[in-house]
C-alpha cells in the first residue's frame, strides 16, 4: 500500500510540474527574438484564427541533399500563445537525408541549448541532450518550464523530424 501511494504521489507531482509549467517570458516579442542570432529570426508575432497566434521563421537548411531527388534537412523555430501572451517555444528538425542526420542533430543540440537558456533561464540536463542527439522521445522539468523531445517518423519512410517543445 506504501508504494502505491508514493508512486501517486510522484505521478501527481509529476503531473502538476508539467501542467504548471511556463516560459521565463511570455511577452510574444520577446520570445520571437530568442533566436535570430542562429539564423531562425522569425517575422513577428501574427494571429491564425481566433485567438491563437504565432511567430515563426524560414528552414534553415543545415546539410546538402545527397541526391536531387532529396531535400536538404532543416531547422526552424516557432513561438504559439494567444494575442498577448506566448505560452510555447519550438524547434523542429526535418531530417530528409539521414547520411547528414548525426551533423543535424548536433545543430538541433547546439539551438536547443541557446533556447532553453533563454527560455528557462537554465542549461538543459544531460538526459535531454542525450535524446536530443539521437531523436529519442523525453520529457524534463527545466527551471519553471517543461521541455520536451518528440520524434515523429514520416509515413513515407523517406524522414523523420524532431520537435523540441518548451512550454
């Protein structure tokens, strides 16, 4: 009975921390900015529908393709929130040539650091890094953010991209 509530416990704690999570800023303009310095400024803060808006940058492209038929991989950056408020900053690697994927996520690692500086005000832990660098599905308090790894396999086979989320 002791176990199962400690384990409760540590799943709600766990629940609550990533609910009651935020950005260091939510001021939009702010956040819009986080990462112009590696080539991913975005073009300011705009509505969508309702009251969701974005800011968002170009591809970056980070690898040649390997063939004609293969697009390059590339990063970009994206901040959501409503009209006066950001509530979530991300990073998305397209991985279309896997013989480059090692050297891109490498370029993911190295921006997804200056993000979460940034965006947490803390380093990431050595566990994100890790997932991080071969694409592997994680989750970790950061400051008093959530940051998390999510790999999604294209149905095509062909890729794959990497989203790194910070709310």
């Amino acid at each position: 009975m002791r176990i199962i509530i400690t384990v409760l416990i540590v799943f709600s704690s766990f629940v609550t921390n990533a609910v009651n999570a935020e950005l260091k800023s939510t001021v939009p303009s702010e956040i819009c900015a986080y990462m112009k310095d590696l080539d991913l400024a975005t073009s300011g803060w705009k509505g969508l529908y309702g009251n969701s808006f974005f800011c968002t940058s170009q591809y970056r492209e980070l690898s040649p393709s390997s063939s004609p038929t293969n697009n390059p991989n590339n990063l970009t950056f994206s901040v959501e929130g409503d009209s006066t408020t950001a509530n979530q900053a991300k990073l998305v690697l397209n991985v279309n040539n896997r013989e480059t994927a090692e050297k891109s996520h490498e370029e993911l690692l190295k921006a997804s650091e200056v993000l979460s500086l940034k965006a947490t005000g803390e380093k990431l832990p050595k566990g994100l890094k890790n997932a991080i660098k071969i694409g592997k599905k994680a989750g970790a308090k950061v400051g008093f953010s959530y940051v998390e790894v999510v790999k999604e396999d294209w149905p095509t086979g062909k890729g794959y991209e990497v989203k790194i989320l910070i709310k």
